[in-house]
C-alpha cells in the first residue's frame, strides 16, 4: 500500500506546476499554429507559435524586431502574420484603413499600451470611447486658432535659440543640436502646458529633467510590453533603489515627479472666473468626471503630452540641420524664398502661404520639412489598431474583426515605389509631385492617420516652419564629428536610435547672417 505523506505531496508540487506549464505551452503552440482563426495567413511558422521570437529581438537584442518584420515581408509579401495574434501589412494604399477616422472605431491593442508607463493618459487609453471624451477635453488647445494665437511665444523661444547659437559662434562652442532644439520644444509645450515654460534654453547645455526622462521611457517600451508588472511596481520603489536596478527607469520617474508636482499645481489653476487657460487647468473642469480629473491622471497625460511634444519635433530639426550642413544648394533656395517675404520674422501662415496655388503648397521649405519628417519617421515602433465592429478586408484576405493590425512607418518613408532612392535626401520630389497634383503628403505618417492621429500636429508644423526659417536664415552652420550614422535608425525604442545606441548632430556655427 502506497502511504503518500505531506513531504512527498510538497516534493512532488513543483514538478506538477512545471509539467503543467510545459502541457498549456505545447497545446497553446499548437492551437496556435493549426487551429487559430489566422493560422492560414502568410509568415514564419515559428512567428505563429508565440511571442517569444519577438521578446528576443526587441528586449534581448535591443529594438530590433522592426528590421525582422521587414524580412518577414521581403519573403512572404505585404502582409503576414507576425505573431500570434496580430497582422503586419506593408501597404502604403492600405495605411489609412487600418488608422480610420471618422464613425469607424478603433481600439489600441492592450498588450501594447503598457509600453507608455502612463495607464491614465489619452495614448495609453484603449477604448476607441474613452478616448474620444479624453481627446475632446484637448482638441480646441491644438486646433489651428489657438496655436496661431501662440506664435508670438513660440517665435520668442525661437530668438532665443538663435541667440544662444549667435553665443555659440562668438565662444567657437561645438552645438549638440538635439539639445538645444529639445530645449526649444520643451519650453514651448510647457509653457501651453502650464502657463509657465521650463526655461531650458536658458541651461548653460540645455539639460533637462524631461530629455533624460524621455530617454528613459523610451528604452523601457520593450520591457513595459512584455513585463507590465514591473512598471506598477517599481513606481513604489525609492528612485535611487531603481537607478541600481534598472536606471532608464529610474530616468522616467525623475521626469513623473517634477511633473506631478507641476500636474497638482495645475489642479489649482484656474481663475477666479472659472476660466482655464493652460491644456492641464482644462483637465480639472467641473464638467470632467471626478475620476478624470485626479492628481495621477493629469500626471500621466502631462508625461505623455510633455514627452511626445519635446522630442518628436527635436528630431525632425535635428535631421533638417544635418541634410542642410550636406546640401547647400538646398540651403540657399530656402534662403532665398524666406527673403522675398522681406521681413526677418516671417509669420507661420507666410510661410505656409508660398507659392500655393489650388490648395497646394508649392514651396522651397514645405519641400524640406516633407523631406524632413519622412527622414526622420517619427515613431518606429508599430501602434497595432483593432476593428471592433468589422472585418478588415485586404485584396483576398479577410482579417477577423477584434485582430490587431499595424504598420510600419518606416517601411512606407522607404519604400521606393512611392519615394525613389529613398535613402536619399531630395525635397525636390515633393516639388515634382505638388507640380503634377499629386498628394505625396498623404504617405507622411509620423503623426498617423484617423481618429487617434497626433494631437499636436498642428503645434508641430508652427514649430518647424519657424524654426527652420530662422535658422536658414540666420545662420551657416559646419557638421562637426557627425556621420549619417548618427541620425540613421538602427535600433527601435519607439523612436529610432543609432547603432551606438545614439542620436544626435554637432554642428558648428560658421557665420551669423544677422
């Protein structure tokens, strides 16, 4: 008679886990592969079978799951099967029907949401819903009006970067542009922000809590994805336990609590009319939901807005000034454009107003800053959309309703049937395309497409146009220690960075025009 005591039951426990673990592994392979509703789509059998290929490339080797989902393309076509659950296509005709706008809903995919380290804000809200309510608390702060309204601000930021480059000159300093532009942009969205701007164009090297802070974010975003629970609880740890453990998130909770501080200040902003002048003063309205209107709620959407509104644009200047320092030529039609407007403070809306004809802007600048954002990319991480309520249909294949789908940015900016030598800087093709009345723009994706595209774009375009005409025209500027490889995407942590793990251009100024 077999007695089976206490101690073998405890012995035996862990086996059984294991063993259990290891049969839900295998029969959850299995469906995977043979019975899932995508098992008959294209791709790698072993993409089909679990996540773990994808952990490996984006959180072992470092963001770069992108370049195999290229390879996954280049032998099964443009659309495949990426992972067990979600839909890859490689179409830029098919981009706008996975981002729709209009009544045609579409959720965010929860398992990616927890890569922004913001539950609470408008990015990380994966209701099509919800985050409609949270957008429209939002929309009017960056509609075309209100960001005319601010221009004056903006092109006062705008001086100062060229006074603290005309310093730079005198000195003989190296300049690390993606420093000063962050400071330029960082001031700007802070002061929409709070009513009050950062002043980091006046740092000695343009530091900032949120440049260190968003480069923290974005190197956890894999990590975040596959191990969301880590990002709940290390927010409960001292900062300086984190720094040992793991420091780029130790980088976002330094940023989160210099803007928590200014998010409960906010709660406080409003007038003695009731009137709410800055984006988080708007977030507390007595028409907002109590639960929408918390101390960590506006904490995380200052995170996110603070984040996306200081480096995204910063690295679209950053790329503009590498390929002007290279392309005179291009320099000096800019030059020459901004100058028959004859004022040394062009507005926006001049700007935007050059040479256009029919609705379509034929000019010199908006050439290079097309050419500019599609360089740059903006985010290369996917952002997969699901349609709730319908199938998605691409040529013979029908996509389940309630399946993930996304595509990568930067397989459109490089595809070479839409953009020909599309490594290759040429504003001009932009010109050729305005000039035959096609809209090229309809392929610029760095502030995506439908009902969740970028809030900012509009805020975004002001800061380029201004930027880019004050520095063609003021300055000349001479690469210093800086190759393509310090611009070019190697690695994917949401927005590219170099294979050294890097991005950034050093210039030097060689002759202030006035």
């Amino acid at each position: 008679m077999w007695l089976v005591t206490v101690a073998d039951l405890r012995a035996s426990l862990p086996w059984a886990i294991a063993i259990a673990i290891l049969a839900y592994s295998i029969i959850r392979v299995v469906y995977n592969v043979f019975f899932h509703p995508l098992r008959h789509f294209p791709g790698p059998w072993w993409a089909a079978c679990s996540h773990w290929h994808e952990l490996y490339f984006d959180v072992i080797q470092g963001g770069m799951f992108m370049w195999e989902i290229e390879r996954m393309h280049q032998k099964y076509g443009p659309i495949v099967r990426i992972n067990p659950r979600e839909i890859h296509i490689s179409d830029p005709s098919f981009y706008q029907e996975i981002y729709a706008g209009g009544s045609r809903r579409r959720h965010k995919d929860p398992q990616f949401t927890p890569m922004f380290s913001a539950p609470l804000s408008m990015i990380a809200t994966n209701d099509h819903d919800h985050h409609r309510f949270r957008r429209s608390i939002l929309n009017n702060f960056f509609s075309k009006r209100c960001v005319v309204q601010l221009e004056p601000m903006i092109q006062q930021k705008v001086d100062k970067l060229i006074s603290r480059f005309t310093a730079a000159y005198a000195d003989g300093q190296i300049i690390a542009t993606e420093d000063a532009y962050s400071a330029l942009t960082a001031d700007v969205i802070s002061f929409y922000s709070y009513g009050q701007s950062f002043d980091y164009l006046d740092h000695l090297t343009f530091n900032s809590v949120v440049r260190r802070g968003v480069h923290g974010m974005t190197h956890v975003v894999h990590f975040n994805r596959f191990f969301p629970i880590f990002a709940v609880l290390l927010k409960r740890l001292p900062v300086e336990f984190v720094r040992m453990l793991q420091p780029f998130a130790a980088k976002v909770m330094e940023m989160r609590n210099a803007l928590k501080q200014r998010a409960s200040d906010a709660v406080q902003s409003r007038t003695a009319k009731g009137e709410r002048a800055t984006i988080f003063g708007a977030m507390h309205g007595d028409e907002i939901p109590a639960v929408e209107r918390t101390v960590e709620r506006i904490t995380d959407e200052a995170q996110i807005l603070i984040a996306a509104g200081t480096e995204t644009t910063a690295r679209v200047l950053v790329v503009l000034t590498y390929y002007l320092c290279l392309h005179r030529d291009v320099l000096l039609r800019l030059r020459k454009e901004i100058a028959q407007l004859g004022t040394d403070r062009p507005t926006c809306t001049e700007l935007e107003n050059l040479h256009q004809r029919d609705g379509i802007t034929n000019s010199a600048q908006r050439a290079v800053i097309n050419e500019g954002l599609r360089l740059s990319i903006g985010l290369t991480i996917r952002l997969p959309r699901i349609a709730p309520d319908e199938d998605l249909v691409y040529d013979d294949w029908v996509i389940p309703r309630g399946t993930p789908v996304s595509s990568l940015s930067y397989l459109i900016a490089m595809n070479p049937d839409i953009f020909p030598d599309p490594k290759t800087f040429n504003p001009d093709r932009w010109l050729e395309a305005a000039a035959k009345g096609q809209n090229l723009t309809q392929f610029i994706t760095n502030f995506t497409k439908g009902s969740r595209s970028c809030l900012g774009i509009n805020l975004a375009y002001a800061e380029l146009y201004l930027t880019t005409a004050a520095v063609a025209s003021r300055l000349d500027m001479e690469l210093c220690d800086t190759a393509i490889e310090n611009i070019w995407p190697h690695r994917d942590f949401g927005v590219a960075f170099t294979k050294e793990d890097s991005f950034g251009v050093k210039v030097v100024i060689k002759k202030v025009l006035y």
